[in-house]
C-alpha cells in the first residue's frame, strides 16, 4: 500500500545502517586490516555526490578500540545533507528535512554496491552482520502543563498507565521530569526485530516528544548478499512505514499533511 507524502513530516532523521564483521587479533581489540585502503576507495566512488570530506573527533581513536565507531562523513557540502559515514565495520546513510523515501532507497542500494565493489576482495573478507533502518521524528510538547500519557495514549495509540495511588499523599508530581519509554519485537519480515521508543528531548531549542521507529537485523538473520539486502531494505521500509502511520492516525496525521 502506498502511503501518502506528508507535507509536514515530523521526521528529524532517517538512518541507514551496515555493519560487517571485523577481526578480533587480541580480546577487547576489534579491527579492519582494509579500513584505512577503504576509506579513499570509498570516497574516489562517492566525490561526485558527496565531495565534501569531513573527519569526526572520532578519527583520532586509535584503530585498535574504534571498531563501529564512525569516523569519517562525505556530504554535499558543508551542513549539507544526505551524507554518508564511514569507520571500522559501520558504513550509514543519513538524510533528513529533505527526506524522500524513493530518492533514500536509490542512494542505499548505490551505498551498498559502492562499498561491495571497493572493500577489497568483498566475496571473501566482507562478511555483512548487521542492518539498520531507523527513523527519529519529534513533535513539539509541553511536559510542564500538558498530560504526556495522555497524549500518548489519545494521538500515538500507546497506552502506559501508572498505579495513581503511587502519586496520592507522596508529594510526588504526576508529570515526569523525563521519559524514555523502549519496546522491541520480533519481526519475520525482515527477519530480525522491530524497536520503538518514546523519549523526552529537543526539537531545535523547544521541548519536544521524540519517538523512533527502526528495524534491525543482526548475526545470522541478516542477509549477506547485495541482492538479499536490498529485498531486507524495501521490507523494513514496508515495516516502518505502516507501524509510523498506525501510530499517527487521526489527528495528527492530519496535522502532519
């Protein structure tokens, strides 16, 4: 079913991610004997998309403890999006405002023959154990005077319901100071795990609800081949979007259009 384009998407980020298995020489130490070649095959592939280079803090992690760190971003231009990151095992695809799902999927499937054709000799030393699709989108909410449980439970459809008596006579406030609400649950297609999470956090300078919606498969549920991955991608995406517009139906569906 293909769902409509929100002229209002609350999205603030959408997140690609690959991760592959990396050698472990020594116990705690987790490395890419290709990492360093890969980075400017990676980059002499991608510069026509994303010419600008940009090295992280995290650059300067030694090797041996930067494993499924990101430490290097190539983007447009500066502050510019989508853009792609790159460390030792962990390659993602991040985009958000201008966020359209058939440009990200195009630029993921690219990401993923980009890197099976620079990893050097991929059929062999590339050994893909983890996929992630994630999606963060945040509404602005006042925790201080209105109902949070109430609000998730009218426009989100997730009903969390403290015992009162915890709050009569304790001089304990009703409103949480914080939030950081976690669930996961098994998914068969893909196969693997669907997470959702509520937090309290910012949406620039304002409060703001922030809940994400990701799917992940890891270890031996997740696909090896190029082939395999793009069916796992279109079929996390498929999850994702039905579980995004189940939560927002109603009212601020509408307010989102």
């Amino acid at each position: 079913m293909k769902r409509k384009v929100l002229k209002n998407k609350p999205l603030l980020e959408a997140i690609f991610e690959l991760r592959w298995n990396l050698q472990e020489p020594a116990p705690g130490m987790r490395i890419d004997p290709h990492y360093k070649l890969l980075i400017g095959r990676i980059y002499d592939r991608v510069k026509d998309e994303y010419p600008f280079h940009e090295p992280l803090p995290t650059a300067t992690i030694p090797d041996e403890i930067a494993g499924y760190v990101v430490q290097h971003r190539f983007r447009k231009d500066r502050n510019e999006w989508p853009l792609i990151q790159i460390g030792p095992g962990i390659i993602t695809l991040n985009d958000t405002e201008g966020y359209v799902w058939e440009d990200f999927e195009t630029r993921i499937v690219s990401l993923i023959n980009t890197l099976f054709e620079a990893y050097p000799t991929a059929e062999n030393n590339l050994k893909v154990n983890g996929l992630l699709l994630r999606y963060i989108d945040a509404i602005d909410f006042d925790f201080e005077n209105d109902n949070i449980f109430g609000f998730l439970k009218g426009q989100l459809k997730t009903n969390i319901q403290l015992h009162q008596e915890l709050f009569e006579s304790t001089g304990v406030g009703t409103q949480p100071l914080n939030l950081d609400l976690r669930f996961s649950f098994p998914s068969t297609k893909p196969k693997g795990a669907v997470h959702l999470r509520f937090i309290r956090g910012k949406k620039k300078e304002s409060d703001a609800l922030i809940w994400e919606t990701a799917v992940q498969s890891v270890a031996e549920d997740t696909p090896e081949a190029i082939e395999g991955i793009a069916a796992w991608i279109k079929d996390a995406h498929n999850l994702t979007d039905d579980w995004f517009f189940k939560l927002i139906e109603g009212e601020l569906e509408r307010r989102f259009e």
